[in-house]
C-alpha cells in the first residue's frame, strides 16, 4: 500500500516514543486549555466563485470586531484547490478558546440580516465543531496563504491516547520548529467537539506561509523518514490507512 509521506512521519515519531524508556517520554509538552473552531465547508458552481469570494470580505467587519474585543482568536477563509467529486470548493471558519464564544459569533452571524445570495447556490453545505488541545499561532494577517491539512481515522484497538501521544512527540515539536523559523504561522491537531461523524477521527490543520513553505515543510517530513523509515510499521497498527485524505487550499487569515 502506497502511505503518504505524512503517514510515514508520524509513523516514525510514534515508533520512537514506543522505543523511549517511560521516563524519558515525560516532558514540557502540555495540553493546553481547549481551543473550539467553527468549520463551514460550501460546494459552490464554479461560476459563482466570484460572488464567493464577495461574500467572504463582506463578514470581514464582523471578524474583526470580534477579534479586536477577544471573542475570538482567528478567522479564515479558503478556496480549495484539489477538487474532488462530492467536496468542498470553499470554506470559512473561526476559532474561540471557549464554546460561548464561538457561538456567539454564529449567533451575530445568524442575525446579520439576510445571507449573501451565493450561499443559496451552494449544492452541498455541512458544518464541523472542532476542539484542539495542541495549537499555535503568530498575531498577524495574512492573504494568498496555503491551508494543508490531513484526516486521520483510528483503529478501534489504537490506544485511548495515541492522539495525544502522537501529538506530544511528533507534532508538536515538529510545527513548533516550522512556526519559529516561519515556514508555518498556525498549526492545531483537532478532534471532533460535536460528533457529526463517528469517533475516532483526527485531524492536522497547519496555514503555511507560502508555497516554497510547502517544499520546506514536505523536506523535514522527508528528513524524518529516512532517519527510521520501519517506523511506519508502528503506526500501521494504529491508524486506518484506507480512510487517511489531505487537504489543501489557498487562505486568508487572521490571528489575534
């Protein structure tokens, strides 16, 4: 079976944790408090992807507003650029570090009058309420950014912790190291808050700077699996190849 290269670095990461003595696997890295993200994922006809585009600048004021007052910590929007049949070609989310706060910003959103038209042209809409307890983020604004993000489901016999361990030793120190020298300015490892799918899922989501970011990010994965490429074998035994999908779109974003 052909395994993604990210595949292969968690692999890699999660088969030396197994190799650490106890002792060893204890360090600095920490969950944090929970971070909620409201997700909307929109299939719009092609000739409409203007008015889309149109349609989120016009929530621009409203984002701002509650980024500047703290009720959120970011917001975004992204223009998908692999298509597939029954996906998304666009979405918009934002980020709150407490539920009340991002419901809040849906319920201005829900009561701001009447919904830009485009939406109505949407074939196909759905929503995900997620929660992260890794993240991080550079303050800034940045347009013509690239969301990568990758979709991972559990075996049912995976540890009841292997989302936190594969965060701990894997991906946290890696995005950590691309967030400092600014390949990347955002970055959370995300489960569902509000289960619309079945359990066991996880998610990687990371805005990378530009798109030599993308070769410079996709070399320390490289890096990673040639320093122990059997390390896949770990992972195998966790993690259910077949339903494994990347993610990649053009973004703006905002971060408090």
């Amino acid at each position: 079976m052909k395994i993604s290269r990210f595949v292969l670095l968690l692999a890699v990461a999660v088969a030396a944790v197994w190799a650490m003595p106890a002792r060893a696997q204890t360090n600095e890295i920490r969950e944090k408090p929970p971070q909620y993200s409201y997700v909307s994922f929109w299939q719009v006809p092609r000739a409409q992807w203007p008015e889309m585009e149109k349609a989120q600048a016009s929530r621009k004021p409203l984002f701002d507003k509650a980024l500047a007052d703290g009720t959120i910590i970011g917001y975004g929007n992204d223009v998908n650029l692999v298509h597939t049949v029954d996906g998304d070609t666009h979405a918009d989310w934002f980020s709150s570090m407490s539920m009340a706060g991002l419901l809040k910003v849906l319920n201005q959103l829900q009561n701001a009058g009447t919904p830009p038209p485009v939406l109505t042209t949407a074939t196909k809409h759905w929503d995900h309420i997620l929660v992260a307890r890794y993240y991080n983020w550079r303050p800034g604004s940045w347009q013509g950014i690239y969301t990568q993000g990758n979709f991972y489901t559990l075996k049912p016999d995976a540890p009841h912790n292997a989302v936190n361990l594969i965060s701990r030793h894997l991906l946290v120190p890696l995005m950590e190291k691309l967030l400092a020298d600014g390949t990347i300015v955002q970055y959370e490892i995300d489960t569902e808050a509000i289960h619309t799918d079945a359990p066991g899922s996880f998610l990687i989501f990371c805005l990378v700077a530009n798109a030599e970011g993308l070769d410079k990010f996709n070399a320390a994965v490289r890096e990673a699996i040639f320093s122990d490429p059997m390390g896949a074998v770990s992972f195998e035994s966790m993690v259910e190849l077949s339903a494994h999908r990347d993610y990649l779109a053009q973004a703006n974003a905002s971060y408090k």
